[in-house]
C-alpha cells in the first residue's frame, strides 16, 4: 500500500514536470524538490477538498453534463499553487486546461505503471 501512494507521487510529480516543460502558464520552481512537494500538496487537496466541493457542485455537474468537473479540477490545481510557493498557475482557463493535462496523463500514466 504504501509503495502504491508513493508511486502515485512520484508519476504524479512527472506528469507536473511534463506539463510545466510544455505549458507556458505552469511552473514548478524548486527543481526536484519542488515537484515533489507540489504533487504531495496536490494530492492532498484532491483527498480532503476535492470531495467537498464534489459533492456541493454535484447539481451544476449533473446539469453541465459533467463538464463542470474540470471546473473543479482547475479550482483545486488553484488551491496548491495558493499553499505551496513551488506552483504558479496562470489564468482561470489555462489553469482548467492544465488540470485537464494533468488529470488524462496521471490517470493514463497509472493504468499503465500500477495495473
């Protein structure tokens, strides 16, 4: 279990090296040690906020078709770059499609790492 949660981290901390190296309105300062530390704060506000607010949008998602999750998903990518000093988003839109990156390659990168 626990090499599991540090595998997730660890693919987690690449996919945000990825997207920072090819997204101009991503960067993660702090080398190695700063991707690891934003992908530990990332994965945290997914666990205990990423529910909550879930679970408050659920009527505008289930209105939206779903597409309102990718609202979330960029709010909660906000949400670390506000905790850690290591993350720098950009705009609203560019930081939902950065979180959209992120969320299809950490999802792609595990089914193929972990399954």
């Amino acid at each position: 279990m626990l090499r599991r949660l540090l595998v997730h981290w660890v693919l987690l901390a690449a996919v945000l090296a990825l997207v920072a190296l090819f997204a101009d309105s991503v960067e993660v300062t702090g080398g190695v040690v700063g991707l690891l530390t934003a992908a530990a704060v990332l994965g945290l506000v997914n666990a205990l906020v990423g529910p909550v607010l879930r679970l408050l949008s659920a009527p505008i998602t289930l209105v939206t078709l779903g597409l309102f999750s990718l609202v979330i998903n960029g709010l909660l990518l906000m949400v670390t770059a506000w905790f850690t000093d290591s993350l720098t988003v950009g705009g609203p839109l560019r930081t939902i499609l950065a979180a959209l990156v992120i969320s299809v390659l950490n999802t792609l990168l595990s089914k193929l790492v972990l399954d």
